[in-house]
C-alpha cells in the first residue's frame, strides 16, 4: 500500500516515520481519514503528525517508534515460536490499543504482527491501513489488509471491528505458532484449554460467532486492559444544557452511525441567540467546544433559523458557509449534515456531522436518517431529566 521512510523534519530537527502511500486515491477520503487518525491519542497508538499531498501523491507524517517489530522479534528468537505468557502480553498492549481505536470509531484493518513495534514502553500499534487499491479507477475494497491475518469478510469489503479481532488472535496464533493459521484449519497449538479456546472463538471465520470485541478476547486469553491509556475524542463544556454524558454519548454515536470525522451539538442561548457548542467529537473538538456563532451565520445558524436540516456536499461552495469560522477553530470540513433539535415546534439547537471516512458527500437522503436521529436523542434527554419511568409487570393469563 506504500513505502515507509526515516525523515527528518527540516525546521525542529525531529526524527519521524514518512508514508507515501502508493495508491493515487481520492484526495477528499485521504484528508478525512488523515485527520481523524490525527486526533486519537493513546500511548499504544502511533501519533499521526500531519498529513500533505505534493504532485498528486499523499504522505502521512507520523511519530517514529524506534524498535523492532513483533515479526522481527519472532523472526530473530522464534524457536519457532516465542514463549506463550510473553506472545499473550504483547497481545494483551495490543489489545488495549485495539480497545481505544474501536471506541474512536476507528478500525485498523492489517493487524499483524509487522504492524506492531516493539518500543521502549511495550507494544505500539502502526501502520493503520488507510490506502486502498485502485483498478482502472474503481475501488477495491478487499484490498485492505494482509492475507493471513484479514478475516474473511474482508475480502469482500466489509470492514468492522471484528476484523481486528480476528487479526489480533491470527497474530497470537503466529507468535506461538512460528506461522499464521490457515483460514478453517485450526490444529491444536499444545497450550492450555482457555487459551485454545479462545483463539479458536478469535479465529471463527463467521463474524457474527466471533468473539466481537477487543476486550473480550483479552479477557478469554487472561489479561486485564488499563482502560485509562488513552485521550476520547469527544470533548464538552463543563455545565451543559443536558446532562453531560449523555450529549457526549449523543455526538459520538452521530459520527459513528454516520461515518463522520467529526460531530457537534450546539443549543441556541435564549438570550442573546447564539448557538452554544456545548459537545464535540473527533478532529476540531477542543476548538469546537464552547464556540459561540451569532445568529443566522453559517449552515448551522441558517438550520437553526429554518428549523429544517440541510446536507452540505460542498461547503466550499455554498454561500451560507461561515469559511472564516471554522478556519478560526483549526478545521475546515469538505463536507457536512445539520439538522435541528426540536422539541414540538421550538428549536433548541442543532447537530451537525462533519466529513465523510469514504470521501464522499452528504445528500439529501441523509437529512431524514438524522433528523430522525435527533428526534431520539432528544427523547432519551427527555427521559433522562424526567426520571427512569417505571415499567409495570405484565399480568398473568
């Protein structure tokens, strides 16, 4: 998917890992991933530094992770494979990596050993596989990933946390093993049941019997994950209008159900009119946050006015949006949905999804889902500061 070189950025004198990635993709996509990849923050993650293109070719700048590799390590003292407790810890700092992405909406998509530095405070995840293959312009989707270690619905492009679950527990299997397993053929590797067990659940080629997520394949082989490394993305003020954790669950589930780089809810202040960002996730959100917009400036002073969403392809286009804004919050999206909330005929605020993963815009057919999405979140609000309503027993026939 591309080259990885030893750089050296030219001012500051710092060492870092430049990609260029091979595949001439779409510009937009490549921005979009780059820039969420760029807000995630756990010491387990490779730091993505910047990202530029230059003649029509993309580079990622990324934190240099001196140390070997997992394949490295398994290649120099594999014998031929490592000791079980050492390989299941190496696992496990992988597994807490793979638990904070996930929570970022974030996938890897090449778990593999290569992929996992040995640094000086254990492993680091890196690499994560943003590029796709292109023939004779159409994306190929399967193309993600290394055989070996892609679950098998990769292969036909669905791309989902538990593809790097499956990744994760064909790396153990390699660690101990010497080599990775062969997709349906899992012999039996001599280690203890629970572990046998739990590679195998690991490993199911259906991912709908796989053990789904990160933190439940560390728990079959064992291990414990510090569930404190990392920074969320999702930001909020410290009095907000609803209660905080449920407009920050709001934000995050809006990017995630709408593959958003980013996300925000604002509420109209009575008094002045202003729209108040009260949450933010993803690229932009210590910016976002607390940012007031006067009345009628940008899209989502114009939702807040008409009290009908709006899907933005192209923001650079359109009149109604407020360029200086957000170049003063340090993000300028590509492309954006807003929507009002409402409760009955008032409008309280608006909820806005920025930048689609794949690169493409946002339409009309989008405003319905997310206005519909609103109108939940805003019930569970309403439940939430009304109090659990009480559920009577159903009678007996």
């Amino acid at each position: 998917m591309g080259a990885v070189y030893r750089a050296r950025h030219v001012e500051s004198g710092e060492e870092v890992a430049l990609k260029h990635l091979i595949e001439q993709r779409s510009a937009r996509r490549f921005v979009a991933e780059a820039r969420l990849l760029s807000s995630l923050s756990h010491p387990r993650v490779v730091r993505v530094l910047d990202h530029f293109a230059e003649d029509e070719r993309h580079y990622l700048v990324m934190e240099l992770v001196e140390g070997p590799s997992l394949g490295e390590v398994l290649a120099e003292r594999g014998a031929p494979g490592l000791p079980v407790d050492e390989a299941v810890e190496y696992v496990r700092q992988t597994c807490e990596a793979l638990a904070y992405v996930h929570a970022q909406h974030v996938v890897h998509r090449d778990v593999k050993p290569d992929n996992m530095i040995l640094g000086a405070d254990g492993v680091v995840l890196v690499d994560f596989g943003i590029a796709r293959e292109y023939v004779t312009g159409k994306e190929v989707t399967a193309a993600i990933g290394t055989p070996g270690y892609m679950a098998p619905e990769m292969f036909g492009g669905v791309v989902s946390p538990g593809a790097d679950v499956f990744g994760v527990a064909a790396t153990l299997w390699t660690l101990i093993a010497g080599q990775p397993p062969q997709y349906g053929d899992i012999e039996p590797l001599g280690v203890n049941p629970r572990l046998e067990a739990a590679l195998r659940g690991g490993l199911e080629l259906d991912p709908h019997r796989r053990t789904p997520t990160a933190e439940a394949f560390a728990a079959a082989i064992g291990a414990r994950l510090d569930a404190d490394l990392g920074a969320s993305l999702v930001r909020s003020v410290s009095s907000p209008g609803m209660p905080r954790s449920l407009i920050e669950a709001v934000v995050r589930a809006a990017a995630g159900v709408f593959e958003a780089v980013a996300a925000s809810l604002a509420l109209l202040d009575s008094n002045t009119g202003e729209l108040v960002y009260q949450a933010s996730w993803g690229a932009g959100a210590d910016e976002v946050v607390g940012m007031r917009l006067p009345p009628g400036v940008g899209v989502a002073g114009a939702v807040a006015a008409s009290g009908r969403g709006e899907a933005v392809p192209d923001c650079r286009s359109d009149p109604r949006f407020a360029a200086a804004v957000a170049a003063g919050t340090g993000y300028v999206p590509t492309t954006m949905l807003t929507v009002p909330l409402r409760r009955g005929e008032t409008t309280l605020g608006v909820l806005a999804v920025l930048d689609k993963r794949d690169g493409g815009g946002y339409g009309p057919g989008d405003v319905d889902r997310m206005e519909a999405f609103a109108d939940l979140a805003l019930m569970a609000v309403d439940v939430q500061l009304s109090g659990v309503p009480t559920v009577e027993p159903l009678g007996t026939p």
